[in-house]
C-alpha cells in the first residue's frame, strides 16, 4: 500500500510540473523541448548527466545504447550545441573512420548519419553557425582522408557540399566561414 500512495504522490507531482509547463505565462526559450520546460533549472545538470552516460556506452562499444541516451540528453537539453557535435563527430570520425570500418558503404552511411545529427543540432542548438561550419569540415576531412567513400559525384562532390556548409555557417556568423569555403572550392578545383 504504501509503494501505490509514493506512486500516486510522484504521478500528481509530475501532473502538477507538467500542467504548469504548459499553462506558463513566459513563452518557451527557442530550442526547447517539454522535457527541458518540465526539468527547468535541472535540465542542464541531467542533460550533462546524460552525456557522460553515453560517452561510458560508445567507450563500451554499445552504439545502440549511446544512441538511445544521446536522444534523452537532447530532449533534455536540445541547444547544447556541444552535444550535438560531439555525437556527430563519434558518428563522422570515429564510426566512419577508414581504419576502423573496411566497408566504403558503411562509413558513407555513417558520415550521412552525423551530417544529419549536425543538420538537426543546426536547426535547434545555441550556436548553429558552428555546427554548420562542423558539417563543411566533416565533408572536407572525407574527401581528403577518405575520396574512396562513394559519395555520389565523387571526391568533387565532398569538396563541393563542404563549401556550401562553410557558406551557410558564414551566413549564420561563422568568422572563418567564407575563407574556408573559397579553401574548399580551390582543392575540388586542384583535384
């Protein structure tokens, strides 16, 4: 009996946090989730929580699970513009890395995976110019380290996508975002 009273005590807290989430007066900050709105001023603190808990997953070899958790941190914390880049750089680098996976398919499907978590990230995160910019620098560093990957319309199409991202983030404030994108568009025109 008493387990039943602490859960119906926990359900009408959460209902309570909940229904004032949604009747607040102060709009929601741009980027945030209901999840963060509900955990308020704890959504950082379990966001970090969360990432150190996925990092333990990905040293552990379980990509699944580091999956699965980096999805909680995000809807705990959907700005943190550091948790969208690191997932994408384990995905980008580390997954699709030529010495770690033999299969070019495979690492293209990875590096189309951390392109569309960065892409994501972009969308909602605090500081889009720099997950921009990441996106430019993951193309760039495929096409230099890895031109075999099969990227539809070859090697010049890496440089090329990556130019366009270094143009986006410029748009969105990058400092080093046009001198980066005329850099990738002289190595696709060298090659």
């Amino acid at each position: 009996m008493k387990a039943r009273g602490r859960t119906l005590l926990w359900g009408s807290v959460l209902i309570a946090c909940a229904i004032g989430a949604i009747v607040t007066r102060e709009p929601a900050p741009p980027g945030s989730s209901l999840t963060m709105r509900l955990a308020g001023p704890l959504a950082g603190p379990l966001a970090a929580a969360q990432w150190v808990r996925v990092d333990l997953a990905i040293r552990d070899g379980r990509t699944e699970l580091a999956l699965a958790r980096a999805e909680t941190a995000f809807e705990l914390n959907p700005t943190s513009t550091s948790g969208w880049y690191f997932l994408s750089r384990h995905l980008g680098l580390d997954l699709a890395s030529p010495e770690r996976e033999p299969d070019a398919e495979v690492r293209r499907r990875w590096v189309r995976a951390a392109l569309a978590v960065a892409a994501r990230g972009e969308a909602r995160a605090e500081d889009p110019a720099e997950l921009a910019f990441w996106q430019g620098l993951l193309l760039a560093r495929t096409g230099e380290v890895d031109p075999q990957i099969g990227w539809e319309g070859g090697a010049g199409a890496l440089w090329t996508e990556a130019a366009k991202h270094f143009e986006r983030a410029e748009r969105l404030g990058h400092p080093d975002g046009a001198a980066a994108a005329a850099q990738a568009r002289r190595v696709r025109d060298a090659r």
